[in-house]
C-alpha cells in the first residue's frame, strides 16, 4: 500500500522505527469530515435515517445518530462496534457535527486530544467520548431483523442516488482502504465521470489511483480527457510527467 507522510517526514519515519505507532489509518480526518458535511448540506444523511428501520419504541437517540455512527466505523473500516471511540477520536466526524453536539479539541496543557459530547438522555454521569454508545449501536443494528435491513438499502438507499462529489469520496475511501478495494474505486469514479459538475474531477482523481497502481497509460488517457474538459496548467504539468513514465513502461 502507499504510505502518505505528514510532514515533517523524516520525524515520523523515526517513530516508525521506533515502534511508537499502534495502528495506522486508512481514512483522512479531513476526508471523513468533508464526507459528513456534504451529507448534512446536501440532507442525504436525515433522508436516508428518517427511512431507517428501527426496532425501537422509544427513540432515545435520534436514527441520523445511529446511521452516523455506523458509517463512520465503515469508512475506517471496522467491522466491531468497540472501534467506534476510537474511529471518533481518530476521525472527522465530530469536527462535522454542531459544536453544541460535539467537540474535539486538543488540550493546550496536557497536549492530548480532548472529546466531548452531550449525548441524548440524562442517563450518564461522566463526560462522554462519542455522540451515542457503542453498545446501544450494537444493539439498535441487532434488534432490526436483516430483511427490513435488506428493504431499506435496496429501496430508500437506492431511490436516492448519490451525488457526484460523494462518489469521488467514496471512490477515494476505497481506492487507500487495506488492502484497496480498487474495482469498486473504478466503478464509482465511471460513475462520477457521467455526472456534470464532476466530469473533471472523478477524470483526475481516477487518473491518480491509475498512477499509483502502475498503469500509466490508462492515466494519461484519463488527463487527456480531463484538460479537453478543462484546460488547467497544473494538469499539463502532471500530463508530461505520467507520459514520460508511460514511455518508459514499454
């Protein structure tokens, strides 16, 4: 897999050596922020959750809440529901959320980073680290039975397609997942292509996993096609240096 550094690079390559990583993560905090923020603008998110089935007769924690937490554990890739702090801590949701909701700050003393979430009943003496328990996730998911699961992704999921720029992000998520799921990336990148307002992009953004995969000519293909639809220097630039690569693959 391809490894992107923060910089400075040469500080974390030493950390590295000295074993003072205990996970890495194969989503961005900004790019799962930008996720659930064009959810929240674009109302996918409450759509999606007010057609959610639910087992509950008593709705304590709002549905969107729940739905949330879900998908922030499946953009890092968790398939345990105990994961869902730390995807919290780690991720981009709560900086997406209203400040009133939730909050993550890094302490200015203590230099570590602080959560903080109100949550949704009265029921909890101690501070919260996450919008909704992950057991109650758990149990919510649980007490549903698989086939309105089922009704529900293959009817409100699908009458509502997603947009262009929620394809580019899913296709991202993928294309850097471990290991990389590159046929869905593929897919949701063609798909991308054929919507106007990301013709352009989901071309670069698809040109750049080509790259990293090796297959230079399929990226220059895809550049190609990108400046016909709009002419960018720094495409150009980017252009030479892929065709340069694809030449010397022959």
């Amino acid at each position: 897999m391809d490894l992107e550094l923060v910089e400075p690079p040469r500080l974390v390559l030493e950390a590295f050596r000295r074993g003072e990583f205990d996970g890495l993560e194969v989503l961005g905090q900004a790019d799962e922020q930008a996720f659930f923020e064009l959810g929240f603008r674009e109302k996918l998110l409450d759509a999606l959750a007010a057609a959610m089935p639910t087992a509950r007769k008593k709705e304590e924690v709002p549905r969107g809440v729940v739905l949330m937490a879900n998908l922030s554990l499946k953009l890092h890739g968790e398939h345990a529901f105990h994961a869902l702090e730390r995807g919290v801590r780690c991720g981009g949701l709560l900086s997406a959320l209203d400040p009133a909701i939730a909050s993550k700050h890094l302490d200015p003393q203590s230099r570590e980073v602080v959560l903080r979430c109100v949550g949704f009943n009265d029921k909890n003496g101690y501070d919260r680290q996450t919008p909704c328990d992950q057991d109650m996730v758990r149990k919510y998911v649980r007490d549903v039975p698989a086939p309105q699961w089922q009704d529900w992704f293959n009817g409100p999921v699908q009458e509502d397609p997603l947009d262009g720029e929620s394809l580019v992000l899913l296709a991202h998520h993928y294309g850097r997942a471990n290991p990389p799921q590159i046929e869905k990336a593929e897919l949701l990148y063609q798909r991308a292509m054929e919507i106007n307002g990301t013709r352009f992009k989901a071309r670069i953004r698809c040109a750049e996993l080509q790259v990293r995969l090796g297959h230079y000519g399929e990226a220059v293909k895809l550049l190609q096609a990108a400046q016909d639809l709009e002419h960018h220097d720094y495409v150009a630039g980017y252009l030479e240096q892929v065709e340069r690569l694809a030449r010397a693959q022959r």
